[in-house]
C-alpha cells in the first residue's frame, strides 16, 4: 500500500513529505557545517549527497514512487534526471573509493545544479526563463 500514494491520506502524504523534505534539508546543512571540519570534505559528501537524496524522496509521499518515477523519465526530463542521478553516484565515488576531494566538491557543486535543473522542470516555463535570463546576462 505505500508503493501506492493514492492509499495514503491526504494529511499522511503530506506530513511524510515534510518530513522527507525537512530531513533532506538538515543533511545538506549539516554536511555544509562539517564541511569546515578536518576530513569534512567526506562528511559534507556524504551528507549534502543524501540530503538530496532524501529531498528527491519526498516528493514520492506526494504522487507515489512508481508516478513519480514515470515522471522522472519522461523525455522532457530524461538529461537531466541521468545527470542529476550520475553526480550523486560520483560524489560518492570520489570521496570513498577515488578518494579525491576537490573532485568531490566539483560533484557537489554539479549535484545542486543538476538538481536544480531538474527541479525547474516541473515548472512551466521555468526553464526557458533561466535560458532567457543567462543568455541576456551574456
């Protein structure tokens, strides 16, 4: 029944959702403070990376996890859920097994804008004026 979003109350999905959303939240801020600490780099890795892990989940309290993974792959959305997917495998990567941290922080940086790109894509129009918006900056 909890594969099914629509067999949870109203109230139910939202409260997991804010849960989810909040805890994500949490873990991309305490990655960012142990980001400061020595060998924080790995710690702000793991924790910004599973922040947004846990922020992406949330949203399948809303509409459910096989919606919502229908909709991640639909051809509008197919790029920039790969790239999305890709950089949070790599930044786990880089941190455990090539051990390499500005690599890691590159990954997190691309991660958010990944993200980020992704997010806007459930947005009408949101993406064209981010398009708009850099290319009349240049």
């Amino acid at each position: 029944k909890v594969l099914d979003a629509s067999t949870l109350s109203l109230g139910t999905r939202v409260k997991w959702f804010a849960i989810c959303f909040i805890a994500g939240v949490a873990c991309s801020i305490l990655g960012t403070a142990l980001l400061w600490l020595p060998k924080g780099i790995k710690l702000f890795a793991v924790f910004y990376t599973l922040g947004n892990i846990a922020a992406l989940a949330s949203t399948c309290f809303l509409m459910g996890p096989l919606k919502q993974l229908k909709t991640m792959f639909e051809p509008k959305r197919l790029i920039a859920t790969v790239v999305m997917l890709l950089f949070l495998v790599l930044t786990l990567c880089a941190v455990f097994w090539w051990n390499k941290k500005g690599l890691a922080l590159i990954f997190c940086i691309l991660q958010f804008l990944a993200m980020t790109w992704y997010s806007l894509s459930y947005i009408p129009y949101a993406r064209d004026a981010v398009i708009k918006c850099f290319t009349s900056c240049l």
